[in-house]
C-alpha cells in the first residue's frame, strides 16, 4: 500500500519487506510529535533480496536518492481583505 504522504504514491520503506531490484521506496523525515512529512527522499533497490538494508545516500544497495522538501505556506490576513 502506498504512504499517503508520497506525492508519487511511493510505499515508505519498510525494514520487514524483502525488496527485488529496481524497487522504489520512500524514507520521510518527520515533524514531532505530529508525525507530519517535512521532507521525503526516494530511493530504489540496486540488488534483489534487498532486506533490512536501510536506504542511505552513501548505501551501495540503494541507489538514486531525490529529496523533496515540503513548504508551509502562511500568509495573513491582508488589511485589504476586511
């Protein structure tokens, strides 16, 4: 099932599942105690039976890390709009 917080509807990587090669997971870094995405980088699987490895930039079992950052937009009430 894919993690709701992937924009690409990307799994998050999960240390109990086997991964085959060229599989694509996802590894979020999270606000606390929200537990909101702040960012998310993807990674795909260099090896089959890619098990307890976890995804790392310098992993020579994963491979093609993307970082994608979230933004909070925040804009007040302008005294236009009252």
């Amino acid at each position: 099932m894919a993690d709701e917080n992937s924009i690409y509807n990307i799994t998050e990587h999960d240390a109990a599942v086997t991964y085959d090669k060229d599989s694509i997971v996802a590894s979020f870094e999270r606000f606390t105690p929200s537990n909101i995405p702040k960012s998310v980088k993807y990674y795909y699987s260099t090896s089959n039976n890619n098990l307890n490895n976890t995804p790392s930039p310098d992993s020579s079992i994963w491979g093609g890390v993307t970082k994608v950052e979230g933004c909070l937009l925040y804009t007040s009430p302008s005294p236009r709009d009252a």
